[in-house]
C-alpha cells in the first residue's frame, strides 16, 4: 500500500528527529575547545558550505551575528575568485560538508593552512580531507537522510543548523548576553517590540500633564485638553500622588468646578518604572482598562508617561 503524504511526513520527521537525539547524545568531543576557541578570537567567525550547506552556513553565521558573536558567511566560490582575502589571520573559519570531500571547499582550507587560520570542521566523517586538515572537528552521527532514496540534504543539514544553534546558543551564555543586548542588535520588527523599555517611547518633561492638588479644575481641564492624553498627573515636589482620569470627571460632574484638582484625584495610582518591558506596560492598561500609565522612579518621582498609542505605533499589541 502506498504511503499517504502524512505518513511520509511522518517518516521525514521522525528520521531527523532520531538523528537529532543522536547528536545530542553523542555531542561532539570538540565541541567545548571550540566554545572556548570561539569566546577568544580577535576577529570573526567565518562560516562556509556549498550547496545546501551554504544555505545552512548562511543561517549560522547570521544566528551567531544576531546574539553577540561578530560572523560572516563566505560563499567558497567567491572565496576563489577574490574573497579569500576577507578571512584574515584574526578570524576562525568553519566548514561544513557532510561528506567532507566537498571540491569548493579546497581553496579555504588551504588558505587556512597557509595562513594558521584555526579551520572548524562541520562533517559526518573522521577519515575526510576536511576532517583531517581541520583544528577542530565536530563530527556528527552518521544518520540516513530522511529522502526515500536517501541522497537529497534533510537530516545532515537539520543536524548542521541544530549544531550551529547549540553554538551560538553556549557562546550567547557563556558571554552574558542578556536581552538588552538581543534588543541593540534587533531593533526593528517583533522581536525588538518585545524588547523595548518604556523609556524608549514615554513622555517627558513638558509634554506631561502635570497639575497640583490646589490647581483649580478648571485650570486642570484645560491642562489636560492641551496635553491630549486624557488624564493628568497630580504631583506634590515632584512625585506622583494621583491622576486625574475621564472616570473622575465624571463621578465628580456636580460642583466640579468649584474644586480643586486633588479633591477630585485618585490618590496612589498605579505607574510603572522606566526601565520595564513596554509590553508589561501593555499588559497593565489592558487589564485595567485605561489607556495611559505614568512612569515613576522608585521614590515615586514622575519621569514620564506612556500611551497605549505608543504600544501600538511600537509594534507591541
């Protein structure tokens, strides 16, 4: 009976799946030198691969780049016809080939070997040219692709990326790499939208509604029209004691405006710290159902204020 296409995407998965666990219980010997190589480089990490092990060198050399590791990939045929002289002595290079007999990859060796450039080899075997030129090996199981005629890149090129995540991931760790840093190298898109301080996009200074608590309502009304965000700080020598929302407006309509703005105030009002997550931020307003947040240092001095509009022109929603 001839397989479904569920039941060859299960076969697919589960073959990568058994070679992954492979390596992960046969993690390569190496694998700590060249953790312990990596951290002490003067340079970059120079990844390379041809064919299908050029796209996954691609995708290594950019995850490490991404979490604080400087790298760069170089294509082996560029390499021969000029960019060798971007691989510098500085620099550490790795090589993936499952084979290890990958003809492209002979001027980069031998450009390593001429110039003592420590060479990093990615491949399924000990005895190859790669192999036995290469300071380091990360060897990995010799496990079947999962393609029916067993020759088309899927679990060696699944393992070489898994591999290459484990080293970006150790390197990460093993230099502190904290999610400040992962916002200064990703800036843009979801990823820095998650990673972004409520510092980044509040409110400061005279752009604040600020009243007192013997400011008039009137004079606070006016304020908090001219300031456009729908409530008002009531600050006593510069730290938050209350806000003034539209909620006590309203439950203070009859005589408002013979009072004075912290008769009318909510007093201790929830604010958050400068330096928190803008989605924490997010996360409080929509719970209370308000759509602004003042922000406090930690003896409750005002330093800012942030929208739900800034969340959302941020990107966080």
């Amino acid at each position: 009976m001839a397989q479904t296409p569920t039941d060859i995407a299960r076969t697919v998965l589960t073959t990568e799946a058994e070679a992954l666990t492979r390596l992960a219980d046969e993690l390569p010997a190496a694998f700590e030198d060249v953790i312990t190589l990596l951290l002490h480089i003067n340079g970059r990490i120079i990844v390379s691969g041809m064919g299908k092990s050029g796209h996954v060198a691609g995708k290594i050399a950019a995850t490490l780049a991404s979490t604080g590791a400087p790298a760069q990939v170089v294509h082996p045929g560029e390499a021969s016809h000029g960019d060798l002289g971007m691989i510098t002595p500085d620099d550490v290079v790795i090589l993936i080939s499952n084979s290890g007999e990958t003809r492209e990859l002979a001027d980069m060796i031998a450009h390593c070997a001429r110039f003592s450039i420590p060479m990093i080899a990615m491949t399924r075997r000990a005895d190859s040219t790669l192999a036995r030129s290469a300071n380091h090996v990360l060897l990995m199981p010799d496990a079947p692709e999962a393609c029916a005629i067993g020759m088309a890149p899927t679990t060696s090129t699944t393992m070489a990326m898994a591999l290459g995540d484990a080293l970006a991931v150790a390197l990460m760790q093993k230099r502190g790499f904290d999610r400040q840093n992962f916002l200064a190298f990703h800036p843009g898109g979801s990823l820095g939208a998650q990673l972004l301080r409520v510092s980044a996009v509040m409110h400061r200074g005279d752009e604040l509604p600020v009243v007192s608590a013997e400011t008039p309502m009137g004079e606070a009304l006016v304020i908090m029209s001219q300031k456009g965000f729908g409530v008002a700080a009531l600050v006593e020598d510069g730290k938050l004691e209350g806000v003034i929302t539209d909620g006590d407006l309203r439950r203070n309509l009859e005589g408002l405006m013979d009072r004075k703005a912290g008769d009318v105030a909510t007093r201790n009002p929830r604010a958050i710290a400068p330096d928190a997550l803008l989605t924490e931020a997010l996360g409080m307003m929509n719970a209370r159902k308000i759509s602004a947040l003042f922000a406090v240092e930690e003896d409750r001095t005002l330093v800012g204020l942030v929208h739900i509009h800034d969340a959302l022109r941020a990107g966080v929603a």
